[in-house]
C-alpha cells in the first residue's frame, strides 16, 4: 500500500516536472512581437559605448546579433538572482518565458547595421 502511494506521488512528480520543462522549451520567440517588447531595453542597450555607474561600473553590452538562447538564458539567470545588476534582475523578474523569448529573437534577429532603437 506504501509503496504504492510513493509510486504514485513519485509518478506525478516526475510528471509535473517533465509538462514544465517541455512546456518551456515549446515557447518559441516572435521578432516581430518582440519588437513592441524591447521598449525598456533601448535605454541602455542602444546606447553606443553605454555604462552603467550603480552599483558599480557596468559595460552594457550591444544585444543586436546576439544568440537568442544566450540572450534567454541570460534573463533567466537575472530573474533568479544568478546574476546580480540589480537593475537587469528587475526588468527580467517582469517578464514570462514568452516576453524572454520574443526579445531574444527581436535582438537575435537584428545585425551590425541594424537601427539601435526599433522605437525610431
């Protein structure tokens, strides 16, 4: 009886944790609704040769060319606290996994001679 309780829960764990991580892998980023969602990242990120000075120096880095799964992963490390610019963990605790990807592939999609700011 005991273990079948343990089995049971065990199975609907493992199951649970399987629907969630392929739902986030089955979310799928739009450059075009990304476009509309990158609004606060231009105040940085399109400025040439930006730096942040608070809490300390920061290099702001260019997105436009950049992976998109890197880009991704990046956003997800500020949301947890992995990475710790307190300004960039706000931001990233605002957006789902589907705001995450559509900026990714936005940035993902841009190149060299891109315009810095789609808002333009």
């Amino acid at each position: 009886m005991i273990n079948a309780i343990v089995f049971s829960l065990s199975t609907a764990l493992f199951a649970s944790l399987f629907s969630t991580n392929a739902h986030a892998q089955d979310v799928k980023g739009s450059a075009q609704a990304g476009q509309s969602k990158v609004w606060i990242c231009v105040g940085c990120h399109a400025i040439p040769e930006y730096r942040a000075d608070w809490p300390q120096v920061y290099r702001v880095p260019k997105l436009g060319g950049q992976n998109a799964e890197y880009i991704v992963a990046s956003l997800k490390a500020y949301k947890s606290g992995e990475r710790k610019y307190p300004t960039m963990r706000g931001i990233a605790g605002s957006l789902n996994d589907q705001d995450m990807a559509d900026i990714a592939a936005y940035y993902a999609a841009q190149n060299a001679n891109s315009p810095r700011n789609p808002l333009k």
